[in-house]
C-alpha cells in the first residue's frame, strides 16, 4: 500500500507502472467498499490518464505530480464527470467544466480516481448527512469520519489513493484530518481558487489537500495555489516554494488559553497539549498563553454568516435550472417547493431557513450586520497577536472521533467546530498535524494557524512538530 507521494516515486522508480499502481488502488477501493467513501470510481478515465503518464515518464517530461493518485470530494466540478455535492437535487447533474484547482493537478500529471462522499453542500461535522449514507471511519467503522469532507479523510486514512481534495468552510479539511489521524490544510483565503467548487459560504470555502505527510501537502498546495482569472477573489500574492525544507529556527507561539479551558475538550488532548507546550520550551521556543475572549462567539457568528450567505447560493437549486425536479409538481412556484423540499435533505433544510431568516427584512441588522461586526472584532484581535507571535496553536476538536448517530442535537454538533472556525472567519491559514492516539485507540490532531500567506512558515514549523510530537498517555 503506497501511502505518500514519495513512496510512489519510489515504486515508478524501481520499475512499477503507474497504470500498476492505479490497479492498486482500485482493488483497495473495492475492498474498502463498506466505508462508503467514493460514491463513484472514475475507472477508465484514470486507467486512460494513467497511461498518459507512463508515456511521458519514458519520454522523460512527466509533471511534478506524476503518479499521484487523487480522490476529489464530490463539491468539485471534473469536466465530463458526475458532480452532486452529495445531494439529491443535483441527481444526474454532469459537470461542463473543470475546477482550476483540479485542472492544475491534471496538468502536472496527476490521476484523478473518483468523487468522494461528503455532507450534503459539504454542511455537517460528521458525514453523516449525505443523501447517499454516512461515510465511517477507516481506523473504526463505528465511529464518524468528521465532516463535512469525511470520504476524503477516510479514504487517505484507508490508504485509498495517495491524498485527496477537500473544502474547508469552518473546519471541514482540519476536523476530519484530526479523526482519522492524517494531515489536513485549509490555505489563506484566497491563496486557492474557488472557481468549480460548489459554492457554501463563499466568503469562507478554500480548497485544501488531505495526505499522509506534510511534503505531500506542501506540494499539492503549491501546485494549486495562485491567481485565477476565473475567480476575482484568488490572491495574486506572490506563491512561495511550499516544499523546500529550512529550519524554522526559535519561534513565538500564543496558546489561546480560553481553547484549554473549555468544558468539552478531552482531558486527554489538553493533557498532551500541554505536555507538548512544555516540549516545544525546552527546544527553545518561547509558548505563551493569551486570551482570545471571543471563543464563544465565534461558532454563533460563523453560523449567521455562513447561513447567509448558503440562502443565497443554494437558491439557483429550484428544479428548473438542473438537477432534480419534483415529479408531482404542478406550476412554477409548487415546482420550486416540491422540488427544494424533495431535493434538499434536513440540514440543508435547516441552513437555509436559518439564513433566510437572517438575512430578512426587519432582522437583517441585527443578525447579519452584527455578525460581520463581530467578524471584524475576530480579525483584528487576531492580527494582534501576530504582532507578537509566529503561530497560534490549538488542538484541532476537542475530542477524538465519536461514535455514529451519537450526536443528535444539531447545536451539539456544530460546536464541534468550535476550535476550528476561528481561522475561517479570519482567513488566515491553519493545518491539522496527526498528533497523539488516545487511550480509546483513536487519534487526534493538533491545529497551528499563522499569519495571512504564510503558508510556507506554516509547513516548515509542521515539519518541526511533526518530528516531535508529544504522544499522549
């Protein structure tokens, strides 16, 4: 089983077929069936790739990626292939063109292998809110994945393709990676177009990579980072080499101390936390606890405005552009009620009644206008402590992964998140790095987030930490 980039440069290089390696992959993938991660397999688009890319090998011009194999989360758009955001209303949609993230892996040689489930218009923090069932945990199929990109966790846990794409709206790419223990980013906002992604919140959605190193990562990120013509809000920031290796040297590093002192973290994962606070001072870091008041506003008012700004984006899905439409439907106006009733599942559902609500005549100030206020307050009490330090560090969620249907309350559940949407509503980047394994045989992940565009900074420190990581008891 060829878990990373590196191990599959090193099987093509002794020898081993790309189109070899694909096969691989494929026979994993359907032994892997019940974990219901891919809800469809691009088999003789990528055997045909495959062998593209054994030709260019031979011929010597094969691209930087040549001999990945990637799985992309069904809310990415793949020319000529079925894309549905794991929702009924968009039953039978194909795609007219492809993501420019995706593009830039295909034109460096990578092989796309197929679409992969998540929570429906990737809202949830468990996977279990797909209209083609829960996607289980690789490491124990009785717990959840996370969400909302939990077939892409799963599938790079269970060694189903070399790395995988995500999105990432409030944590969807960090969460899922703590569960399943592999590594997780969400870039800068911007620092990825968002051209061909589903749209969610679009002032919060970046595009990210699942793998199982940080090298992997690293260059997955490179590959797709830039501007883009096609999507105004793509950053023309200058792209850094993600994978050359430096010494980070000392660094500041704030530990929001508020983050420890939740009631919900596990004592476990504030236990090793802390150890590894201890661990990085004695390198000669210097770590120091700041207060960041704000924490338990952040899940309400990431809610506010993602809710928002889904009402908007979810109402081109009315039955008479594409997708699904309601059989039963008589005239224009029952065919928009019947077919958003009949095509939306319940959380969708209720995502987009709690935006339109906000979002309404008489509430609008209070709710959505409050909320960018407060986003704002978020932003600049963030920019301030990176004045000061190099890094924030949190742990990633605040327990290990949970068992299925076990978090019935929809508030339960978005708390879940509560660790990660800080860096959504600032924008700033923050990865996941594979931490420790609980008592319960589960893993966890610790979150380090850096100042806008310093992506770079970000994987070089990873590289530190993941070489010291502190397991816990």
């Amino acid at each position: 089983m060829l878990r990373t980039y590196t191990e599959v440069q090193n099987a093509i290089a002794s020898g081993t077929s790309v189109l070899s390696i694909l096969e691989d992959y494929l026979g994993r993938i359907e032994e892997n069936q019940h974990l219901n991660a891919f809800l469809e397999v691009f088999e003789s688009t990528a055997r045909e790739q495959a062998k593209k890319v054994d030709e260019k090998i031979k011929s010597g011009n094969a691209g930087k990626l040549a001999g990945m194999v990637i799985g992309l989360k069904d809310n990415l758009c793949y020319e000529g292939h079925k894309v549905s955001a794991s929702s009924k209303i968009l039953e039978g949609f194909e795609s007219l063109y492809t993501a420019t993230a995706v593009q830039r892996l295909i034109d460096e040689d990578a092989i796309i292998i197929g679409r992969l489930n998540c929570d429906e218009f990737a809202m949830g923090s468990s996977n279990e809110n797909s209209a083609f069932g829960p996607v289980r945990n690789a490491l124990d199929t009785n717990k959840v994945p996370g969400g909302s990109s939990g077939g892409s966790a799963s599938a790079v846990a269970a060694g189903l393709c070399t790395a995988t794409l995500g999105s990432d709206t409030g944590g969807s790419i960090r969460q899922p990676a703590s569960f399943t223990g592999t590594v997780g980013i969400k870039p800068s906002y911007g620092r990825v177009s968002r051209y061909g992604l589903i749209a969610y919140a679009s002032s919060f959605d970046q595009i990210g990579p699942f793998t199982n190193s940080i090298d992997d990562a690293a260059l997955l990120l490179q590959v797709m980072a830039g501007s883009d013509e096609f999507d105004a809000t793509a950053s023309t920031e200058k792209v850094d080499d993600y994978t050359a290796i430096e010494s980070s040297g000392t660094k500041k590093i704030a530990v929001i101390k508020e983050c420890l002192e939740s009631d919900g973290i596990d004592p476990e994962i504030k236990a090793a936390l802390e150890q590894q606070i201890e661990h990085l001072k004695n390198e000669g870091h210097t770590v120091e606890y700041v207060s960041f008041p704000y924490l338990d506003y952040m899940v309400p008012t990431y809610y506010v405005l993602t809710t928002a700004e889904a009402s908007s984006n979810l109402s081109r899905f009315d039955g008479v552009h594409y997708g699904y439409r309601s059989e039963v439907a008589k005239g224009v106006e029952e065919t928009y009620k019947k077919s958003r009733s009949e095509g939306f599942g319940p959380e969708v559902k209720r995502r987009i009644m709690a935006g339109t609500f906000v979002l309404s005549a008489g509430y609008y100030d209070a709710y959505y206008t409050k909320g960018q206020k407060v986003r704002r307050v978020l932003q600049d009490k963030t920019e301030e402590i990176f004045k000061d330090f190099d890094f924030i560090l949190t742990p990633t969620t605040p327990t290990t992964a949970f068992e299925l249907d076990a978090v019935k309350d929809p508030i339960s559940m978005y708390l879940q998140d509560i660790y990660t949407v800080h860096a959504n509503l600032t924008g700033n980047p923050a990865i996941s790095l594979p931490f420790g394994k609980h008592s319960n045989g589960l893993p966890f992940g610790i979150q380090l987030m850096a100042p806008h565009f310093e992506e770079k900074a970000l994987f070089n420190f990873a590289r530190e930490m993941e070489k010291k990581a502190v397991a816990s008891a």
